[in-house]
C-alpha cells in the first residue's frame, strides 16, 4: 500500500518507511466498495479522507429534488473527504 500512497498529495516526498509510520499512527482500514455503492453521503457524514487505491470513484452532489450531479471522476491515488476533515 506505501507504494501507492508515495504518489498521492499527502504523502508526496516521503519515503516509504516514513509513510508506514505515519499509517501506524492514524490506524488506516482498508475498504472495498461495490459498484454504485454510496461511501459518503450527508447522512452519513464522517471526518476521513479517503484514497482511491484501485478502480474509480464519481464524486456526486446531491440536488433538493433528488438528482444527482456528476462533479468528478476520481482515480488511482486521488483522495476525497479532505474538507470534512479540515473543516468544523
């Protein structure tokens, strides 16, 4: 996994061995998603980021009458829930 994640914005420029530090720290899980399957919604909020290790990831905003609008595809080493984290 520190293979993948060396290539992603929050462990750019860290060496392998710092990045498995930094992972026992955090106690990181690994999850796996089904097609179409919801992994964060306004219902059920959580504070994390997560990082696409394999497969895509579409990135939806919620309309008020139901719809969805596509705003990103994510892919390999690319992170979401940054901001749930960041902000209060």
């Amino acid at each position: 996994m520190e293979k993948l994640l060396k290539d992603t914005f929050i462990f750019k420029n860290m060496e392998e061995g710092e990045i498995s530090v930094a992972l026992s720290l955090v106690l990181p899980r690994k999850e796996s998603f089904k097609r179409e399957e919801i992994i964060f919604s306004p219902d059920d909020f959580k504070r994390e980021i997560g990082i696409v290790l394999s497969g895509k990831c579409a990135v939806l905003k919620s309309k008020s009458h139901g719809s969805d609008v596509p705003l990103n595809i994510l892919s390999v080493g690319e992170s979401f829930g940054v901001l749930s984290v960041l902000s209060s």
